[in-house]
C-alpha cells in the first residue's frame, strides 16, 4: 500500500472566496435575522479580497468579529491558522462559538481587544468596526491592536473611505438602519477619509499601506494593510 506522503496528508488550502462560502453554509441553522445579517454581509462587502490579505499560518486576531462569519472563514481557509475572535457582544459571541463548532483552529473570547492578554499575533484584523467609534477609541483600538502584534505582523484594517461622495451616502445611510435597529452595536457614526485613517494608523506606531478595494457595490469600501513601525 501506497503511503502517504507529508505533503499528501496535508489539508489544502481553500481559495478565500470558497473559504467565505463554507463559512456562510454554517448559519443554516440559525435564526433569519442572524442567517440575513451575515448573507448582506457577505454580498456587500469583498471579505475574500480582504481575506486573501491574512497569512495563511500563523495566529490571526479578529477584532470585532461579531457573528464570526469572517474568523469561521479564516480557519476554515487554512488549517495553519489558529484564529481569535473578540466582540464586546454576548450574544454574537454565542453565535459565533455555535457556528464554528467542529473547527478546532479557530475560538471566541467576548470583551474588547484591550482585555486580550496574548501577544505577538502574526496578523490582526479590524473589519468595519472603527468607523463606529470616536476618534479617541478608534485610536486606543488602533494602540491595543499595536501592543499585540508581532514585529513583523500586518494589521488588516477594512472600513469605508468618504469618497466619492455617492457611495460614502450609500454607506452611512445603511449603517444608520443598522445602527438604529440594534443589528450594529453603536452610538453614533465616526467615519473618516482613507487619509485620517493613515494618520491615526501612523499615530497607533503602524506603517500604512492602503489597498483599494473598489467594486461596482455602491460602498466606498478600503483596506490597509499596516506593519508595526
């Protein structure tokens, strides 16, 4: 009988766009509103562009993973990954655990990222999250995450630039549906430009390179992808 090699024992990696489908595929049995919520998430935002930017090994840091549809997707993508996902919201995290049962590479912590007392993560990422927070909490987020990252880690951070006007319209009226309907946890809405965003990431100790991820979806959606100074 033929051995296995190492090489041919190994799971292969899965492409981030069927990685996002298999993450998705996990909430049939969850309610409509939570199976709706993390669908428009899916169709409204380019996650496997953004996770094509994570490392495929390593320790990953989601901040702010709410349901857990993009850490699920993570593990999910690379058995090399071991993944933590951090949201301030009980019930969330309840789902988020439920929805990964089975991945032994990813878990979920509730509480902020000040609290997470690991180091040293190869990668942390922050998806749409800062933009709902005040200029002085975006920045201790931004310093929270700096004080966990490896030297030679990247910060993965997708949020919403202000331009072009249009789209930047499109995006603050939805998150103020969200925001109203208690789907998003909020008390206002602090968006910034692409450039603020950089300054307050070179204010964190971050080096920020911004990655453009624009679509025909009408979201004026940007990425950057930071090291640690």
């Amino acid at each position: 009988m033929h051995a296995k090699t190492p090489t041919e024992s190994a799971p292969a990696l899965l492409p981030p766009s069927i990685a996002i489908r298999r993450s998705l595929a996990r909430y049939g049995g969850q309610s409509l509103g939570i199976r709706g919520f993390v669908l428009a998430r899916h169709l409204l935002a380019p996650l496997g562009r953004v996770l094509a930017a994570v490392p495929t090994r390593g320790r990953l840091l989601d901040v702010g993973c709410g349901h857990g549809l993009f850490a699920n997707a993570a593990a999910l993508g690379s058995p090399d990954r071991q993944v933590l996902g951090v949201d301030p919201s009980g019930a969330k995290i309840t789902v988020a655990r439920s929805t990964s049962a089975g991945l032994p590479n990813v878990r979920y912590v509730q509480g902020m990222v000040q609290e997470v007392e690991e180091r040293d993560f190869d990668a942390i990422s922050i998806l749409d999250v800062l933009y709902l927070l005040p200029i002085e909490e975006k920045l201790a987020v931004l310093r929270a995450c700096r004080e966990r990252i490896a030297p030679d880690g990247v910060l993965i951070l997708k949020t919403n630039d202000t331009r072009p006007p249009w789209k930047y319209q499109v995006a603050r009226l939805q998150e103020e549906a969200m925001t109203g309907i208690g789907l998003t946890m909020g008390h206002g809405l602090y968006f910034m430009s692409r450039e603020q965003n950089a300054g307050l990431l070179e204010l964190a100790g971050f080096r920020p390179q911004v990655v453009d991820l624009n679509t025909w979806l009408p979201y004026p959606h940007v990425m950057f992808a930071s090291r640690p100074v």
